[in-house]
C-alpha cells in the first residue's frame, strides 16, 4: 500500500485570483514559491492566515488551478483525475465540513469503493476497511455505522486518513488537521502521520502551529503574504533562524511556564550579505535557504 | 469558521443512542400543527378531486341537466347554473384540472428550476454568467402576454398544456434561490472531498448537494405547485382557460360573465372561489410549518 | 471577594434527555485575578461562562449558588439578570468576530447595540478605551472586513466592557487567531484589568500553553466537573491531577521532535453526559484508576488555594 512517497516540486508556482467588483483587480495569493519534498519526506508548511498556504494545498490537490510556474509530483504534472486521486489524496481542517452530516460517516469509504475498487467483494472490502481502521488506532466497533454528529473531531480526522489508506496512497496532504482538535487528540493524529511517514508515505503538512510542525517534519518552509521567507532543514531553521519574521513567529509561540520573549532584531540581512543565490533565496548553509530581510535601509530589492 | 455546530450541548461521545436526521425531522412534523391542518385539508381536496368525479359516473359535467339556476337542494348539492349544469359535478371535475395543473406546471418549472440552479451554482464562471442571462430574461418576460400570444396563435385546448406554458415561465425565482444554495454549500469541504474521490459534477449535485437542501426542494416544489394553480386560475378568469373541459377558474369565468352575483347565485361561484382559497391557502401554512419542522431555530422549545 | 460559585448544577434540555453539563463546580474569585479556565470539548467550560450572564435559552439552573459582590444572582430569571448583564458581568460569546454584521461600520454597530441598551457613552471615551486595547479610533469608521482577526476581536472586547463589569468572561476569544494576534489581544486583556476598568477576569480556553501567560490561577475541568484548581506556576510544573498531567504532557512545545521522543495524547474520550457514570468520570481513562474510584472524590485543598478532586491526589 504505500510504496514510497512521489517528489514533490513546485517552481515559482503563483497564484493570482480575480478581485474587485468587475474582476478589474487581482490579488496574488501566491507568489513564486519554490520548494521541494523527497519521496517520503514530510514538509511542514508554516504561515498564518493569508499567507497562502492553504492555496498551495489545494494546487498540490489539483482542487485550484496553478497561475503560472509548474508544480510537479514525480515530474508529471497535477492532473486531477480519478488516476491522481489514487496516489495522492488530502485531509482538511474542518471535520465536521467533510462529511456530508445527511449521511453516516462510513459513506467516505463507500464513496472510495465506487470509484476505485469496483469489483471487490463486499466480504473483501469489510475486511480492508477494518484493516484501515485499526491502522488508524480506532476500534471499528464504535465508529463504523454512526453518523459524523455522534464522533469526535479526532475521530473523524482519523476516518479520513483511513479513507486515504483504502487507496495507493503515496502522498497526502493533511490542510490543519489538527488546529480543530482538543490538545489529548491532536497528539495521537500527529503519531499517526508521523508512523505513516516512516512507512513511507510523502506529506505535506500545512499548519500555522510552530510546535506542531517542528514536531514532525524535518524539512520547513516559512510563508508569508505568499512568499517563501526561509526554509530548510527543520532544525536549522528554528535554532537558528535568519529572517526577522521567522524570529518573530517563534518569539510569539505561547510556551507553558515561559514568558514571551520577544524577537531578537536581525543586524544584517543574510540574502544580501550571502554570495551565491538560488532564486529569491540565499542558502546560508546547506539545506537552510533565507530571502531578504526586508529591512529599512535595503535599498536594494530582492529580484 | 463560519459553519461550526451548535456550542452546547457539548460533543456527544460514542455512546450516545442513535437518532437518525429523519427521525427527528419527522417527531416534529406530526406535532407541527399548521403542518397537520395545512396538509390534512390539501389531502380532502385531493380526495374529493379524484374521487367524485368517480362516484358520479365520470359523466360531463358541463351537460345541461337540470333546472336553471335553481339553489342548493337534495339532488343538486351546489344548485344548478344559468344553464342547468350541476356545479357540484363541475365542482369535483374542476378540483381534478386544478391539482393537475398544479402538478404539471409545478413538476416543470421545479425540473428547469434545478437543472438551472445547480448547474449555474456548482460551475460557477461562464456557465453562470450564460445561466443567469437566460433566468433574468425569462424572469422578465411578461407571462401574460406571451400567453395570450400563443393563445392566439395556438388555442390553449388541454389543462396539460396550459401547465406546460405555466411550468416554462414561472422557475426563474426558484433558479436563483437554488443557485445561491448551491453557491454556499459548493464550499464545503464535503464537496472537495467528493471531488478527491473521483465524483463528477452531476453526481456531487444529486449525492452531496441536492440532499442537504432537501428540505428546501420540497418547499420549493410545493410554493411552484400553489402558483401554479393560482395562474391557472387567473388565466381561466380572464378568459384564456383551455377550451375543453372545466377548472375553477373556469367555473369562476363563466360565473363572473353570467352575472352570477348581481343575479344572488353564490352558489356557483363560492363553491370554486373556496376552493382555490383552500387549497393555495393550506399548501402555503403548511409550507410555513414545514419550515419550523425542518429549522430548528423557529422552532418554539 | 468578587465571585463565589457554590455547586453550580446547569443542565440542558434536548430531545433525548438532560444533558448534565455542569455537575456541581464550585470556586472563588478574588479581586484582580485572572482566572483561566481550561478543559476540553464537552467539559462544561463555555457552559460555566454562559450560565454566569444566564444567556441561553435552553439551560436550566438546578442548583448551586453564584455571588457576585455580596449579591446572589437570579441566575433562574431571564428578567432579573438583565441588570446584571453587561452592567456587573458581561461575556465575550465565543466566535464573537465572526457575527459581527458585515454591512455596517463598527462605529455605527456599537452606536446602535448602546442605544437598544438605553446607554450612552461619549465618543472621548469610547476612543480612549480603543487606545487601550491597542486600536487607533479610525476602526470606528471601518467595516469588520477591513480588519484583521486580533483587531475584530478587541473591538468587542470594548464593547464588552463597556460598562465596567466587575466581572469578564473570555471565551476562547484566541482560538481563531495568528500567534502575533493572540498576543495582542492577550495583552488587551491585561490592560483591562490592569486600568482597573474590569475587576476580575476569567479566561475559557483549551489552550493551556497561552493560559499559563495570562492566568493568575488556572481551574482545569472534566466531563462537568472540576478536576483542579491551583496558582498558575504551581499548576503548570506541580500537577497533582491525574488529567492535568496527562494533558500538559500531551503539548508539543518547540523543539519536541517525534523522532526523539514522541507525546502521547490520553485515549478514549469524554463520557456522555446524557447519563453520566457514577464515581469518578476519568476513571474509564485513567491509568491511575482502581476500585477505589468507583465512588466519587471530593474536592479537597491539598495546598493553600490548591483544590483537586482525585482520590490519588490527596
């Protein structure tokens, strides 16, 4: 079931949407990011609200079609399609919105059933969904046949991700899976990725939770107002973050038992200061690639 | 956040008993009064439409066959017109054409009504912009002059037919609401999800969509199915009635032209007056009560 | 002392029951302090808040006691509480910032919520207790569109305090924010309580982490119950509560990597409180739990204004 992960890259992808009252205006939700996720890797993709992440989920899905740039998984491009959804599929932030609250919650699987495996027998399918369903670590009896207002979000969250192991599942994209989530639930989703991971499975995590994401991921990628602002290799990124709003968005993460800190100013921006540039990015050491500060005084503008 | 469920009671557990969306629905709707009145007066009226005619033979009813215009008595329940027909008789074939116009013309406009509304709101972009043109243009085209053209030309002779003409021009109210429905409930992650699973857009509106404005489609259907029997019935009035066969509207016609009131023969023209008035009248209380049942909020704990 | 709640029993009514949502809490709240209350989905905490102010329709007060200032409130009658409400004890509802109107300016929506109040409130006023909270008066001639989440909800936060209460409820009026906006909406509040303009304050929220800056003490509840109650410090690194600690060790802080060392969450769920189990009600999900447990723990003050209700505790 899950084979490996599928390389995941995207190349000065942008997104521009039609604003204003006669679609005169456009804001740019997205724009020109660059990055990239190994087969099996799990990427942490870190922003607030506005910062376009969730946008460039729904491009990897295929649910929002690219501007410009090109976003390629295993070099092919996203084509959505019943053959695309078999290997990459997504989990959302709203458990309650996913499931159509008329039906029973297992219709999800139904619905997976029809379009992908036809002809297994009812007896075969019992099986696999139950298979799925304790990889997930829920107990079939007490999920299976209830309608979505009778489980917990937690619940929910984790028929998702059973439903997108029903298939071939190589990588999935999981949008604030857990940003609904009381705090005892939400550990045992992020177990549960990070177990998926280790069996190889690709992921893309989207989050605006700075703990949640260095909790799983080795690589992250810092957003904002659409533009990649530092990104790496997890460890280097937030021990020793370079661009003042990285300093910014760790320094404003509410640690129990620690007083806020505040934000250690950046004395020189290191995209200036660097030598060889890989786009709007300057890779300071190996694997840790900042964008320019942005400060006051920098008469110079990044390309 | 804008679609999160009720804060209290709180999340219910596992253990919580089973109550199926429709089961609750339908606890409310036997206890719903204006609901019980409304639809338990429509259910006479349909019964005494289809059945009396039955019961008489299924004869003529516009045969002159008695005294003229002679009050209500022991044979002729509802009197006799100028001409000697029994309004009873007419009474009953007259409920039959009225239901039947009310369904034709209902079912028409609320099948043009969806497949416009949803294809308009589910797409979205140009699909839209073609969609919404067409409802704006026949939203403005002034019914009754377009019917009296064709009744012109064509001579409206079945009540089927004049249902047809109805249904086609009265669905663009129904359109935009449906289309604005479908608008918000595109948004939902439900949506994307059945996307992800390979679902094509016909299927997502009738599986994903439709169901969650159920309750909203049946009302739909029966404020269509009231109006429709309320144009039907001012068509007859003025004149431009199918040819063949009695409606209310028709009985009201003729007893307007035949002097009916200054000559004092209620009997001819309350009979179908009432009748129009009972049937509209009770579709639409029921409709409100079905609103209470169907939305929590209006219901009084 | 501003508030003493005594054994607080709140049902709601449904279709299938009372659903027994606030089982018997019982604390105090002293001048000046900050209060956070914090739990899980199903705990009883927004219920706790709402049934202060008695804003909602479907609950049903069965028993216990609240004081506010010396005074009882009517917390039965609808009619009563009106002159409490907002004047004495005022809430900010949860997802506040999303039900404000979007087709008026927010000038013109506090002009018009004052006046069917039948309060008045000079513009100099108003400005200044903007500038308190962070926000320039130019928000007054803005529409809720126009601002950021952090902005929206401090402006209903003035709203809310308007009056003066002596007493504010918070709830979760961070949960949809950016970290940089839940520090200022955090810092707002302290500022209301620091200026004096509000007495006391208690905060309802599931995020125990940003609790921890704000709280002066932290009350943290289950199923309907209160589980503990100490000073923030001692709650945060002391934990005597089973739960407590469960949930404090399930909080991923920066720098905890999977690979390391993985969290674990606590299994199982809440129980229903349609029919809720006799004895302790973390019992089915406690790794602590024994036959013991079958009757219910008393709440007992194991330290000078530390209060646990656990048989293990003690």
């Amino acid at each position: 079931m899950l084979e490996g992960g599928l390389m995941l890259t995207l190349d000065r992808v942008t997104k521009t949407f039609r604003a204003g009252a006669f679609g005169g205006g456009s804001t740019t939700a997205v724009d020109r990011v660059s990055f990239s996720a190994a087969p099996g890797e799990l990427v942490s993709l870190i922003g607030e609200s506005g910062s376009g992440k969730s946008t460039i989920g729904r491009m990897v899905l295929g649910l929002t079609q690219v501007s410009s740039g090109s976003l390629t998984l295993d070099g092919e491009q996203v084509r959505p399609g019943k053959d695309f959804y078999r290997r990459v599929q997504g989990v959302f932030q709203d458990p309650f919105s996913c499931y159509n609250p008329v039906f029973k919650a297992d219709r999800v699987f139904a619905l997976v059933r029809r379009a992908y495996h036809p002809d297994v027998s009812d007896r075969e399918w019992a099986d696999r969904v139950e298979k799925a369903v304790r990889d997930v670590r829920l107990d079939p009896g007490q999920v299976l046949g209830r309608y979505p207002h009778q489980l917990s979000g937690g619940q929910l969250q984790r028929l998702l991700i059973a439903r997108a192991l029903l298939l071939d599942l190589r990588f999935l994209v999981a949008d604030e899976i857990t940003s609904m989530l009381d705090a005892s639930t939400r550990i045992d989703v992020l177990n549960l990725l990070a177990g998926l991971k280790e069996r190889g499975l690709g992921v893309l995590y989207i989050t605006h939770d700075l703990s949640l994401g260095t909790y799983l991921a080795e690589k992250t990628v810092v957003l904002r107002s659409g533009r990649v602002v530092e990104r790496g290799d997890t460890q280097k990124v937030f021990g020793n973050p370079l661009h003042p709003y990285t300093r910014t968005l760790l320094a404003a993460v509410p640690r129990l038992n620690q007083p806020w800190t505040t934000a250690e100013p950046v004395a020189a921006c290191a995209y200036h200061e660097g030598g060889a540039r890989d786009g709007d990015l300057y890779e300071t050491e190996p694997d840790h690639f900042v964008a320019c500060a942005g400060l006051p005084d920098c008469g110079r503008t990044p390309a | 956040m804008s679609t999160l469920p009720d804060p209290a009671p709180e999340a219910p557990s596992a253990e919580t008993p089973v109550a199926k969306p429709g089961r609750e629905s339908l606890h409310y709707a036997v206890r719903n009064p204006k609901l019980i009145i409304g639809v338990s007066l429509v259910a006479i009226l349909l019964a005494v439409g289809v059945v009396g005619p039955m019961l008489l033979g299924n004869g003529n009813p516009n045969e002159y066959v008695g005294p003229q215009a002679s009050a209500p008595d022991g044979t002729y329940w509802m009197g006799t017109t100028t001409f000697g027909q029994d309004v009873y008789a007419q009474f009953v074939h007259g409920l039959r054409a009225t239901f039947l116009v009310g369904v034709v013309g209902g079912a028409i406009a609320a099948v043009i009504a969806m497949v416009v509304g949803f294809l308009a709101g589910y797409r979205g972009g140009i699909t839209d912009e073609i969609l919404n043109m067409l409802t704006n243009v026949v939203l403005v085209i002034p019914a009754l002059a377009v019917l009296l053209i064709i009744n012109a030309y064509m001579g409206v002779r079945s009540v089927a037919v004049q249902g047809l003409f109805i249904g086609l021009t009265s669905w663009p109210w129904a359109a935009r609401a449906i289309r604005a429905q479908t608008f918000s409930l595109r948004t939902r992650e439900f949506v994307d999800l059945a996307r992800l699973s390979g679902s094509g857009t016909w299927r997502i509106v009738f599986r994903e969509i439709a169901p969650n404005m159920s309750s909203y489609l049946f009302m739909m259907f029966i404020l269509l199915f009231g109006g429709s029997i309320l144009i039907a019935s001012s068509l007859d009035f003025i004149g431009l009635g199918p040819t063949e066969g009695v409606s209310l509207g028709l009985m009201l016609q003729s007893a307007q032209q035949w002097s009916a009131l200054q000559l004092g023969m209620w009997w001819w023209f309350v009979p179908p007056g009432a009748g129009i008035t009972a049937i509209v009248g009770a579709l639409y209380v029921a409709n409100v009560g079905l609103d209470e049942v169907f939305n929590p909020k209006l219901r009084e704990s | 002392m501003t508030l003493t709640v005594k054994d607080l029993r709140v049902h709601y009514r449904t279709l299938r029951g009372e659903v027994r949502a606030l089982d018997g809490v019982g604390f105090d709240l002293a001048d000046g302090e900050i209060l956070g209350l914090a739990g899980e989905s199903g705990c009883g905490k927004t219920t706790l808040g709402k049934a202060l102010i008695r804003l909602d329709g479907r609950m049903r007060h069965v028993g216990g006691s609240v004081t506010l200032d010396g005074d009882e409130l009517p917390l039965s009658d609808d009619r009563a509480m009106n002159a409490y409400r907002f004047h004495k004890i005022s809430l900010v509802p949860q997802y506040s910032m999303s039900a404000l109107n979007p087709t008026r300016r927010i000038g013109r929506m506090i002009r018009e919520l004052l006046a069917s109040r039948g309060v008045t409130v000079d513009t100099g006023e108003l400005h200044r207790r903007l500038a308190l909270v962070g926000l320039e008066p130019d928000v007054l001639d803005r529409y809720p569109i126009e601002l950021s989440g952090g902005m929206k909800q401090r402006a209903v936060m003035v709203i809310s305090t308007l009056l003066d209460p002596s007493v504010l409820v918070a709830d979760e009026v961070t949960s949809a924010l950016d970290v940089s906006n839940q520090q200022a909406v955090v810092g707002a509040l302290t500022g209301l309580r620091d200026k004096g303009l509000v007495t006391s304050m208690i905060f309802v929220t599931h995020d125990l982490g940003l609790t921890s800056h704000i709280a002066d003490s932290i009350m943290v509840m289950y199923a309907g119950k209160l589980a503990e109650k100490a000073p923030t410090k001692v709650l945060t690194t002391e934990p005597r509560h089973p739960y407590t600690k469960m949930l404090i060790g399930s909080l991923p802080q920066v720098g905890a990597r999977f690979v390391d060392k993985p969290l674990s969450g606590i299994e199982g769920s809440p129980p229903s409180l349609l029919n809720p189990p006799a004895g302790c009600r973390f019992r089915a999900r406690c790794p602590l739990a024994d036959s013991g447990c079958a009757e219910e723990p008393p709440v007992v003050e194991v330290a000078p204004r530390h209060t646990v209700a656990c048989w293990k505790a003690a």
